[in-house]
C-alpha cells in the first residue's frame, strides 16, 4: 500500500512538474523574443514555446513578457511550496537558464526591460512568494483597461481545445510513468516555433474563427443594408426577383455563419428589435400576402436564428 501510494505521489508530482516547466519555458520564449527584438544575435533556443504573439510591436512584447511572468510566478511558487523546491527539465539546469538569460542581458545597455530579465532570474533563485515587478504590473492593469467582451470570448472558445490539450499531456506523463516506473521531463530546445503541433493547430483553429467572424459581420451588414431598402421598394414597385433571389442567398450564409457567434444580451435584443419592426412597417405598406408572407418569414427565420444562438433566453 505504501509503495502504491509512493508511486501515485511521484506521478503526481511529474504532471505537476510537466505543467509547471512548459508554463516556465513558455516565460523564458518570451524574454527569448524581447531580447532578440533588442539585438541579440545568437541562436533561437526556445522557439518552439514562443507561441504566435507579434514579434514586430515592443509593446505587445512586453505584454507577453509581464503576462507570462506572473503566470510563472505563481507557478514557480506553488510548485516549490509543494515539492520544497522547484525541479527542472532534465536536458536544462536552473544553471544553464541562468547563463542564457545573462546572455541576453548583455544586449540591452541598462534599457527599462532588463526588470523583467531579472524578475526570473529571482524566481530561477528561489524567489517567487512576492512579485519584484508589482508596480510595473499595476502600470500595465491600469493600460489594458478592462477585460473586454472579445477577450473573454476568445478565451471561452479556445478554453476546450487547451484543457484538452492539457489533460493529453497529463494522461501522457500517468501512463508512460505507469509503464516503466520512470518519466523523464525535458524541454524541446533548439526546435521551431512550427514545431508545436499543439500551439499550431490552435492558432489555425483561431485565426479560422475569426475568418468565418469577418465572413459573419459582413454578410449581417448586407442583409440588413437590403432590408431597410425593402420599404422604399415595395412602395416603388420596383422589388424584383433578382432582390429576392439575392436576399435568399445571404440569408443561406448568414445561417451557416452564425453558428458559434456569441453575442450580448443587448445586441442580440437589438438584432431581434430591428427585424420586429421592419415585419410591422411591411404590414403598413402593403396588402400582397404573398409579399408579406416572403418577408415575414425570412424575418421570423432570422430572429430564430438569433435565438438559438442566444444564452439569455431572450426573445
């Protein structure tokens, strides 16, 4: 039973140390960028946790660099309240990571930035129960501004595809240390950002969405551009087929579009209002049934498609 529960505690503790080292070397690839954003010249080494933040803008470099130590710290604190102490990837020392980022160091002749390259060089040091940078950090809440709809949308809509992700890796750790009685953790050095599949596909899976958004915002902007026309139209005569036909067509993408789009409760009330009251002013204009009973229902499924896309119940 002992023994049992021995081997379930250092299983334990290599998911953990997984988690936290990858959430380490993500931190490492971002000073990683920022230092060669500075001029550093040597080899890229941690590349491959580097994700797909810009590397052009010295602001959103920053950011990450800020975002990721913080992450890291608590990590870092965490972990080492846990275990007594923090351990690292087998195939690189705290020593090693040390000399690298006093590498880096080198390059930035007393910038501002070089806080950040000593903020994890003090948790590396054992460090991380308080934060060195907590008025930087304040600085950069007080910039951000709020978190804003798109932000936490992105986040709710990539959250399944990460903790996946996530629980992969973990189920990785529990059986090849259940297999053979050992799991060595080491770090993907010296390899391209392309490299992680994982981070490659997610980014794909991104930058799809927000395609298909574009594709979304722009086909509800024409459909409802047509549908204020219709009035004048209608009371010209001057509705023909061709209006119809490419009415239809829109509708069509707008409901492929549409799912998955989330929305406020007072955008989705909006949209909803806007097609009310267009049904309402039809009905004044015109006594052809047939006319009326094309708009009402393409009215009524657009609405519907509102709805089911709707979290709030509201109609």
């Amino acid at each position: 039973m002992k023994q049992k529960q021995k081997q379930l505690s250092k299983q334990s503790q290599l998911v953990d140390q997984n988690f936290s080292n990858g959430i380490m070397l993500n931190c490492i690839a971002a000073l990683e960028n920022l230092a060669f954003f500075y001029g550093y010249k040597g080899k890229r080494i941690f590349d491959y946790y580097s994700g797909y933040a810009s590397r052009k803008s010295e602001n959103e470099l920053i950011n990450a660099v800020i975002i990721q130590l913080e992450v890291f710290r608590a990590s870092h604190s965490n972990y080492s309240m846990v275990y007594s102490s923090y351990d690292f990837p087998k195939n690189l020392s705290k020593e090693q990571i040390i000399k690298i980022i006093n590498d880096w160091k080198k390059v930035l002749h007393h910038k501002e930035v070089v806080i950040y390259f000593d903020e994890i060089l003090r948790y590396l040091q054992g460090y991380s129960e308080t934060s060195g940078i907590s008025e930087e950090l304040n600085k950069k809440k007080n910039e951000w501004g709020p978190t804003t709809k798109e932000d936490l949308e992105r986040i709710a809509r990539n959250a399944p595809y990460i903790n996946s992700n996530m629980f992969k890796q973990m189920d990785d750790v529990k059986n090849s240390y259940q297999k053979t009685g050992n799991y060595e953790i080491n770090a993907h050095l010296n390899k391209n950002q392309g490299d992680d599949i994982n981070m490659r596909d997610l980014s794909s899976y991104d930058q799809k969405f927000n395609e298909k958004l574009d594709k979304f915002i722009i086909t509800e902007q024409k459909m409802e551009s047509f549908f204020e026309t219709v009035p004048a139209k209608i009371n010209t005569n001057l509705l023909q087929n061709s209006d119809i036909q490419y009415l239809n067509q829109l509708v069509e993408s707008f409901k492929n579009l549409i799912v998955g789009i989330n929305f406020q409760e007072n955008e989705i009330n909006q949209k909803i209002e806007f097609y009310k009251k267009f049904k309402l002013k039809i009905s004044k204009l015109t006594n052809d049934q047939n006319c009326l009973n094309l708009f009402n229902n393409i009215a009524d499924t657009i609405i519907m498609c509102y709805c089911k896309n709707n979290p709030y119940g509201v109609i």
